[in-house]
C-alpha cells in the first residue's frame, strides 16, 4: 500500500497530483467495454452538466463505498449475476429480464 505524503513535504512528484487521505492500493479491474464506455459517458454527462471533472476511478470507488455503507447483504450470492439481482432489489428495480 502506498501512503499520502505529508502535506508540506517538499520535492517534486510525477504524475497526476496524489488526492487520497488514507491508504491506498493499485489493483488491477478488468471490465467489460461496455462498462469503460459507461463510465466515460457518465463521466463527460457530469462535466458537460458543472463542468467538474470526475475520473472512473473515483465514480469506482464512490459506488463501492455506497455499497459498503449501505447495509446490503450480499454474503449468500455466488455470482456477478445474483449479485447485480440482489443489488437491484437493494433499491428497488425490477429483476433484470431474462434472455431469450
């Protein structure tokens, strides 16, 4: 895991600017290209509508600490699918229709 430096610590970096406050990580995610492309237009949705840049990254880890905090027990799933199904219910949508 790598730690934020303090602030105020002199010396320069490279790369984008460091904007997490705790302990981080860098995983590795595979996602489907629907999903990329998902991401990106709800991306540039946010920034056409405020002009606020917001990066996969983040939207990522907002959705997971959404999850966290919600209550929503998801130990009796086995799979993506029964996981997007419990989720769904979660908040109360419709099961996802069954393909033909």
């Amino acid at each position: 895991m790598r730690i934020a430096p303090e602030q105020g610590q002199s010396g320069r970096r490279i790369g984008r600017p460091v904007v997490h406050h705790e302990c981080w990580a860098k995983v590795t995610v595979v996602l489907m290209n629907r999903q990329v492309v998902y991401l990106d237009h709800l991306a540039a949705d946010v920034r056409a509508a405020n002009g606020n840049v917001i990066r996969r990254a983040e939207i990522i880890r907002a959705l997971i600490d959404f999850l966290a905090d919600s209550g929503i027990d998801l130990s009796k799933t086995r799979s993506e699918s029964e996981v997007k199904e419990a989720l769904r219910s979660a908040v109360g949508l419709a099961p996802t229709p069954a393909e033909e």
